[in-house]
C-alpha cells in the first residue's frame, strides 16, 4: 500500500494491520542517527529501541494508531554531560504530545463549535475516542488570533448573571465579526482595551454615559454613535410614564367610546360583529385558494395579503371554509341576558345552562360559565343583578406604542378612542406629535433638526428627563440620527454569545467563552 501521502514524511511504515476497531501503523524515523540535544554532535550508536503509541485522524471511520519505534543514542562526545538522549518528536508532534497536530487541530474545531461535552461525543462516534477534559484542555491550549484593529467597532455588555455581573462584547461592524470580549462592563477595561488598540475611527454604543466617557478619553477624536433602538425605546417609556398620570382620562375615555353603543343595541351588536369578522375570512380563504390553485407558495400569498404564512397555511389545509370564530375567546357575554332570564326562572343548574346557550352558539368552555354563574344569587332575588358589562381596558403600555404612530397606522378598533382622547387633552396630543416628529427626523436622517427638536420638546411637561438625556449626550445622538452605523449587528452578536453561554452550562470560564465566541466567528 502507497503510505507516504498518509504519514508524516520523516517516518517509513515497517508494517501495518486492521483489525476490526483499528488500523495500526508501525513506524520508525528514516534517519538512524541523532544528534545530541545538548553538544549538538552527531551519534550513530544506537542504546536501545522503545515504542510510542500516537493517535491520528480515522481512516473509514476506523481508530488509527500510530506505533513509533523511537531510538535512544549514546552521546559520543567524552566530555558531554547527558550520555543517552532520545531521538527528537516528529514535526507533526507536539513535545510531550500524544496526538498528531492534525488531530488536536480538528478536536479543538469540533470543541468551539459544539462545546467540550458533545464535541467529545462526536469525537468518539467519527473515530477519535477522547474526553471532554482533554477538548476542554486542546481549546484552552489553542492559540487565539488577535485580530486587527477595527475601524467601526460597536460596543454592547451582555449578562454572565442578570444584575450580577456582565462583560462586553467588541465588534468589528464593518467585517461582521466580533473580535473581543471584555470580562466586566467597567469603563476602564474598555479605555484599556482602546488605547491598547489605536486607530478606531467610529464606535457604536449603547447609551451608557460610561462607555461614553471612557470612548471620549481613550480616543476623543472617534465619532461616538448613539443607538438608535434604545433611543425609541426610552421614547416609549417615556410616553408610558407620562400616560401612567393620566390613567382617569384614559379610562373615563374609553368608558365614553365603548360602552355607550353598546348598551343602546344591546344583543345586536356582537351578533354582527360576528358575522362581518366571518365574512372577512370567506374573502380572504377565497382569495388565498384561487392564488393557491395558481401556483404561489405560501410566502409569497402571505405577502401579497398581508396576512402570516400559517393563516395562509390554515387555507391550504382547509378543503372547504370553516365558519370557526376565535375559540380562545367566550362569547359568553352575548348570552348574558339570556342567562339571567334562565336563572330567575329557575334553572340553576351550570352543566343544563351550558347545554342551553351552547345549541344558541356559545364557543367557551363550562369552567367559564361556572366562574360567571357563581356571581348569581342562589336564592331568588336575581332581579336585583346588576347587568353585567364589558370593561374595555387599555394598558398604558399598549397605549404608548400607538402613541408612536401616525394616525393612519392605527387600528380601526383603536381609532375612534384615539381620536377622542387626543380630543380631550391638548398635552397628549402634543405628546403625540412630538413623538412622530422624533421618529420622522430618525426615519429620515435629518439630524439637523434634532436640536430645535429638543427646544420644542423642553416646552412640554413629559420631555424634560428625556431631553435632558439627550442634551447630555447630544453629539452621539446627532450620530444616531445621521450615521448609517448602528448596533443593530452587535445586539446580533450579543444573541448569537448568549447562545453559545447557555451550551457550555456556566461550567466553564470567561476565556473559554472568549475563545468559543471568537474562534466560530468567521
Ligand atoms: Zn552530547
């Protein structure tokens, strides 16, 4: 068999064999003389012989097991302290070493990617049989390339322990790589790491003033560019804050525009209501079969609609429309009034009941009705029951997030409320409009803007904070509205770390993690 493609070239094969777990070489160095590690003189005496047992890379799925005959030399120098020495490692060896090159490299390939555990599971199973200390051990022992200096870097902190401890993770935003991480969250690791590191010209960063100090001294001529995620997010929570203070408004609001209506068409209204939402259905189940029966794919028709793959994929399944509404909502109020007239006649029985409004069309389960029939009177006075209501009930949570759209994003369910609401209180409407304002001068990189912005949103009672915020940091956000970097990339890289953290079970350290994070990234 041609063996010198398979072997280190300075080893000749004596001999080999298969057996059914292994292929087992055995070999010898073609030199047969030495030289003394100590006088570098050469030595042709041979002392003695012994074998070494070394691991390869698998043939055939098969274990394949190097067996070296090594020779040991006399030193024939006389006035050399070592007598006997021992021929030198092959290259392809690491001093000491008991596996190729070639098989720690590929041990600690599997490791960063799987992690040491299932890395040694698939190991053994291709035909390399080691632990998982030993891949623990080949990925700490791996050399790490530094890598170079990064013109755009993108900066974010990422939990080890929520609110226990974080580090940071660096980004180079503009190859898409993360390139360190940083055991803390602390400003001073970060200048270190800057100043160890000269030449970054861009740096995306939360809204930390912490990061944002530590940038401006490590490098005070980099452009600093605040996120534009957190930016809308402390928008929101700013107009959550602000609405939490008018929550009466809000709910004598929406008392005003839901409940009247309904209490001057009492039983006709969700009857309609139904059939309409219905209708909506059969329309859309048409239109998805006959674009189905013309070949398009599920994505495409979602698309096309504006409805979600699965609606569409429901319509695929479905031979014929299914008049089903929602079962996840009880329509239970609508029998109310029913219910009641039952229970003054006597009927106080919660299973009968079910059956009853059940043939009249209630989609709820018993649980619901026996919750609701136990506000009732046992005894007979049920005429003295107040007529049960539907309290539309608005989060001011929810709230905030039509508080950032225009009015034509608005549902039509919350229009009307809206509408009215904005109506009644001239500092929510400027709160409203201040707010589109805000995301139109994002939306559309008009930064210049920003600072009359901020005069203007000073005026207003809910801004103070949140301008005063931005004044802070005015020039990063003035980067945020004009720059086309963001850390849209790093938070990316922060989810794909969290990822690889949660596969090694906190068992191993922040420089195992450092190494996985950094070696899988390319
Ligand atoms: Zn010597």
């Amino acid at each position: 068999m041609e063996t010198s493609l398979l072997i280190p070239p300075e080893l000749e094969v004596l001999a080999t064999s298969v057996t059914e777990a292994k292929v087992i070489f055995q070999l010898q160095f073609i030199v047969t003389t030495a030289y003394c590690p100590l006088c570098d003189s050469l030595s042709t005496r041979i002392h003695s012989r012994y074998e070494r047992k070394l691991q390869d890379l698998p043939i055939s799925g098969k274990v394949v097991e190097l067996r070296l005959c090594t020779r040991k030399f006399f030193c024939q120098k006389d006035n050399c302290p070592r007598k006997i020495f021992a021929q030198q490692q092959p290259s392809c060896l690491k001093r000491y070493g008991r596996r190729l090159l070639r098989v720690c490299e590929q041990m600690i390939c599997i490791g960063c990617e799987m992690g040491a555990k299932p890395g040694a599971r698939i190991c053994r199973l291709v035909g390399i049989p080691i632990s998982a200390s030993t891949v623990l051990r080949s990925i700490r022992g791996g050399a790490v390339t530094e890598a170079t200096t990064p013109t755009v870097l993108g900066v974010d902190d990422f939990a080890f322990r929520k609110r226990e401890s974080y580090g940071a993770i660096l980004v180079d935003l503009e190859k898409r790589k993360p390139i360190d991480l940083l055991p803390d969250r602390e400003g001073k690791t970060l200048e270190a790491w800057l100043l160890a590191h000269p030449g970054v010209s861009i740096v995306s960063r939360d809204r930390s003033s912490v990061y944002a100090l530590a940038i401006t001294r490590a490098c005070p001529e980099a452009v600093q560019v605040a996120d534009r995620w957190h930016l809308l997010k402390n928008l929101g929570e700013n107009t959550t804050k602000f609405l939490d203070r008018q929550r009466s408004l809000i709910r004598e609001t929406a008392q005003e525009v839901f409940e009247q209506p309904k209490s001057e068409a009492a039983a006709e209204v969700p009857e309609k209501t139904t059939s309409v939402r219905v209708e909506k259905r059969y329309a859309l189940f048409e239109k998805v079969k006959q674009l189905q029966s013309n070949g398009h794919s599920a994505r495409a028709i979602g698309r096309h609609l504006g409805v979600s793959r699965n609606t569409v994929r429901r319509c695929f399944k479905q031979e014929a429309f299914v008049p089903k509404i929602n079962p996840r909502k009880s329509n239970l109020l609508d029998y109310e009034s029913y219910l009641r007239q039952r229970w003054q006649e006597g009927q106080q029985c919660a299973k009968a009941l079910l059956q009853e409004i059940k043939e009249r069309g209630y989609n709820g389960s018993y649980t619901i009705l026996a919750g609701f029939l136990s506000n009732y009177p046992k005894t007979g006075e049920a005429l003295s029951l107040p007529s049960a209501q539907k309290v539309e009930n608005y989060s001011t949570r929810s709230l905030s997030i039509a508080f950032c759209k225009t009015e034509q994003e608005w549902d039509d369910k919350q229009k009307p409320f809206l509408t009215k609401l904005l109506e009644k209180s001239s500092l929510l409407k400027q709160l409203w409009e201040l707010n589109l304002e805000f995301k139109s001068i994002m939306a559309q990189k008009k930064g210049d803007n920003l600072k009359a912005w901020c005069e203007k949103a000073a005026q207003h009672a809910s801004f103070k904070s949140f301008v005063q915020g931005i004044r802070q940091d005015f020039d990063a956000v003035y980067q945020a509205m004009t720059s086309c970097w963001s850390n849209g990339q790093t938070e990316g890289q922060v989810n794909r770390l969290k990822n690889i953290k949660r596969q090694m079970y906190g068992r191993a350290s922040f420089e195992l993690l450092r190494r996985r994070v950094l070696a899988n990234s390319a």
